[in-house]
C-alpha cells in the first residue's frame, strides 16, 4: 500500500512539474522578448535555466534528505536524457539544423563538463566548490549577454523596450503570473517527486543513482522535451539547443552549485566512473555531430535514442 502511495505521489509531482515548466516557459519567453534578447539566449537562460528548476528542487532536497546519489544521479541523469532523448526525439520528429553560436556553445559545453568531471575526482561537493560553481555559471551567463549585446539589430535580437514599460504594461501581468505560479508547482511538485522516489529506492532495493538517472532524470526532464517541441513547431532551433545546452549548464553549476552551498555532499562511486563518464560521451558525441554536420537528421536523432536506450539498459548492470 506503501508503495502504490509512493509511486501515486511520483505520478502527481511529475504531473505538477510539467504543467508548471510549461508555465515558466510560456512567461519567461514573452518577458524576454519584450526586453529584447536573442532566441539563443532566451532558449539558454530562460526556457534552459527555468525547465531546469525541477533538477534544482530535486537535488537540493536530496541532498537534504541524506540520498546523495539521488541528487547526483538526477543532475547527470537529466544530462544525459537531454542529449539522447530530449533531442533524439525532437530530432526525429522534426530535424534540426543549428547555427554557428549553437555550434560554438556546444563546444564550450563540452569544455565545462570535462572540467566538472574532473573537479569531481578532485574535490567533493563543499560549500566552497558550490560558490565555484556558481561563479562558473555567472561568467558562462555574462559572456552570452555580452554577445547578444554585439548582435544588436540581427536577426532574432529584437528591439528592447524599457523595463519600467514592461512591468507596467497590463497585457504583460498574464505572463509573469504564469511564470510565478509555473515555479510554484515545479517547486511543490519536486518535493512529491523527491518523497517518492527515495522510497521507491530503498524499498526496491535499487540504488539512488539508478533512481536519480533514470524514474526522476526522465521526469524531471519532461519539461525541456515539451519546450523543445513547441520551439521546433515553431521552427526555432536556437530556442531548442539552447534550451538543452542552457539547462545542461544550469544542471551541473547552478543545481550542484546551490546544493554545494546548501547541503555539501560527495559524488557516489557509480556517479564517478559510469555516470559522468557517460556524460562525457553523449557531450562529445553532439558535440562532433554538430561541429561535422551544422545539424542533426532524423537518422542522427535515431541514434541518440538508441544510444539513450543502451545507457539505461547499462545502468541496471552497473
């Protein structure tokens, strides 16, 4: 009965947790056009940083919680899932070509993960290495706006209107409501997910990481697939590679930063020599795609799937 409760409660935060991103996205995009910054930057800091509050939620109180590998499993879990099934479907649905600035951002990914990894062997997650963090994100955030400020007037960067004018605006009180309320049910909706999957874990005998990368990596990631696909209806693929690079970023030295501050921790053995690891690959392995091809087909987005699949598959055995 305990159990049913348990997965009843993932079910609902899952639930609340994709409705709520929804909402964040849908506000954060007209604020943001509103004071004039790239579909780029947009996709990165706002549809990226903003879907990724669920995997801040969660491994926060994780870590909270004393599980670890829950709050790890979680953050590169989700990593991994952006890259081999976020875009593995949007990919296959839709096709996606990517520009210059997202090839060059993907490579300065790749960049910060290897040195994440690395930090990780070092160093555990103290209160010092969680200000690191965030002080690696701050600058990340600074040189995108310092380039959306050298594209004035180009396309996709519009016209910025002054902020009091936005604020004071009442066709602008609809999305900053959505996007206040979105947060509210992210937050309340990953403290369900966080209760019932810890439980999930210890009465099925499976480990945190497994849990962390798989039931809640997946769930926590549903909002990055459903702001995907609306921006590739829309046929807006900055929105959609930023959106996974930004959230990739935010993943790693936003949510591991924040948790650093707030309850440090140390990487679990399985997340040190599998999961990053793993991490490694599918990065590298975008990254090569989109430095060789400018884009990912159908039949690369097949691969990423299949790819994706493979890794949950060795988790189990890990």
């Amino acid at each position: 009965m305990e159990l049913l409760f348990m997965l009843i409660l993932c079910g609902v935060g899952l639930a609340m947790m994709v409705y709520g991103g929804d909402l964040v996205v849908e506000g954060s995009v007209r604020l943001a056009k509103e004071f004039g910054l790239s579909q780029f930057f947009i996709g990165v800091v706002l549809i990226g940083f903003g879907t990724s509050s669920p995997e801040l939620v969660t491994s926060v109180l994780a870590a909270w919680s004393g599980a670890p590998g829950l709050s790890y499993g979680n953050v590169t879990g989700s990593n991994i899932a952006n890259i081999g099934l976020i875009l593995g479907v949007t990919a296959v649905l839709y096709g996606l070509s990517a520009s210059t600035r997202v090839v060059r951002d993907t490579l300065v990914l790749g960049a910060l993960m290897v040195g994440y990894v690395a930090s990780t062997f070092l160093f555990p997650l103290t209160r010092g290495m969680g200000v690191v963090y965030l002080a690696v994100l701050a600058i990340y955030v600074w040189q995108l706006r310092q380039n959306d400020a050298g594209q004035t007037g180009s396309e996709g960067v519009v016209t910025a209107r002054p902020w009091k004018a936005v604020l004071v605006d009442p066709t602008m009180r609809r999305p900053i409501v959505s996007a206040l309320a979105g947060l509210a049910l992210l937050v309340l909706g990953g403290h369900f997910l966080v209760d019932g999957a810890t439980t999930l874990a210890r009465a099925l005998h499976v480990s945190e990481s497994f849990i962390g990368i798989s039931i809640v990596a997946i769930g926590t990631s549903l909002p990055e697939l459903v702001a995907s696909l609306q921006s590739a209806k829309r046929n807006a693929p900055d929105l959609i590679f930023g959106n996974i690079i930004g959230s990739n970023i935010y993943n790693i030295f936003g949510v591991l930063g924040v948790t650093g501050v707030v309850a440090p921790t140390t990487a679990p053995t399985d997340v040190l020599f599998f999961h990053n690891p793993m991490m490694l690959v599918a990065t590298g392995g975008l990254a090569y795609v989109l430095s060789t091809y400018k884009a990912i087909s159908k039949r690369h987005g097949q691969y990423l799937l299949g790819g994706y699949a493979v890794y949950l598959l060795a988790s189990l055995a890990f």
